[in-house]
C-alpha cells in the first residue's frame, strides 16, 4: 500500500528527554522486539475489523501476533496495523500467500499494503489516555550518529511541543532507515514544530537523508 495515512512536505526531527549538563540523559525503555507494520486502506473498519481479529489464529501459526492497530485521522479509511514478529523469513511468506489476498479483499481492503519490518529499540508500555499518534520514518547516514542527537535534544523539549515519546526502531533490512512513534498531546504545537525551520536544520546536521514520512493515526481498542 503506496498509501499512508498522512503525510507533511516539512521535515522534523526528533528528541528525547534531557537532563542537567553532564547527567546521563533519560530515555523511554528499551524493548527488544521485531514488528512488522502494515498501513492499507479500507472500505469500511467497522467491517475490516472483526474479520482481522478471526484471522488471529493463521497470523500467529505464521510467527505474526496482534500488537496494535489504529486508523488515519485525516482519512479514517486508512489502516495501521503492529504486529509482532517471531520470525521474520515466515512472516514475509505468509503476506505473500495469495490466499491472505483472498481474506484481505473480502474485509474489504480496497489497496495493496505497505509493510515494514523494524528492530524495535526503545518502547514505553505505560498506560496513557493519549489515543493520538504519529508514526515518523526516514533514513540516516549513521544509526548511532543521529541517536546521539536525538539523546542529546531531549524528551522535555518534544513534549513541549505536543510530542510524547512511545517507540523507536529501525529497519531490518536497513538498519539506517529510523521509526518513531509519538503520542501527540496537541496537534497545533505538534504541526508548528514539524514544520519550524529549526528542526529542518537539526535533522540535516543529524544526517537524515531525503523528506521523511508522516503517519497520523489514533489508536482503536
């Protein structure tokens, strides 16, 4: 699914929470976990959904298990699915089974998906009545020469700007493509910061390379 749930021409960068000079900076938890990330569009989720639940069973027999799901909030039709995955070689086989084809457009999945497989690195599990998200994902020169920016900058600096850190990862089959995932607590500020001439500064000293991809979806129970 060439589709994605949002996207924004302007660049951001992103960073987590920032402590006294010479302290050890503050992260959210590290998670060790492989997760496959599905974006396609819908006809209808109130129909898509209980026939993806049933299908939970095939998922998992494949090394797949139901993590998280949400839609787009600025096309409610637009799907993003987290799965965790077991086995990486066997997932990419089962998605490519004409019959999960087959189940796929009897939910009424109306476009291809888009998948990435990401090694996650960082997760925060706790509980929060924030529902919003936004998924960010764009390639680096050097994994570990942007961490040290994204460190550096700060969790206290994003969340003054509506950006509450949820996870981070990078590809499995590029390890320098970056994955962050946000609950946003207010989407002006958010939207202000992402398109500030500052952070596109910042992401170019950091080394990212090309315009990242902006997902804006709100979690489903």
């Amino acid at each position: 699914m060439k589709r994605t749930i949002s996207f924004f021409a302007a660049g951001i960068f992103l960073f987590l929470l920032s402590c006294n000079s010479g302290e050890e900076k503050a992260t959210i938890p590290s998670w060790n976990e492989k997760l496959a990330i599905v974006q396609h569009p819908v006809a209808d989720f109130d129909v898509w959904k209980p026939l993806y639940l049933a299908h939970d069973s095939a998922r998992k027999a494949n090394g797949l298990t139901h993590y998280a799901y949400g839609t787009g909030i600025d096309d409610p039709h637009q799907v993003i699915v987290y799965l965790k995955m077991d086995d990486e070689i066997k997932a990419k086989a089962f998605v490519a089974l004409p019959e999960l084809k087959a189940v796929m457009d009897s939910a009424g999945v109306t476009g291809p998906p888009v998948i990435d497989y990401i090694q996650a690195v960082r997760n925060d599990t706790s509980a929060t009545d924030i529902k919003d998200r936004i998924l960010v994902k764009h390639k680096v020169k050097d994994f570990d020469a942007w961490l040290k920016v994204f460190d550096d900058e700060g969790m206290g600096k994003r969340n003054s700007h509506g950006l509450v850190d949820r996870g981070l990862g990078r590809g499995t089959e590029d390890p320098n493509m970056v994955y962050i995932v946000f609950a946003v607590s207010d989407w002006d500020k958010a939207n202000a910061r992402m398109n500030s001439e500052e952070l596109k500064k910042i992401m170019t000293d950091a080394g990212v390379e090309g315009a990242p991809v902006f997902l804006k979806y709100r979690l489903v129970d």
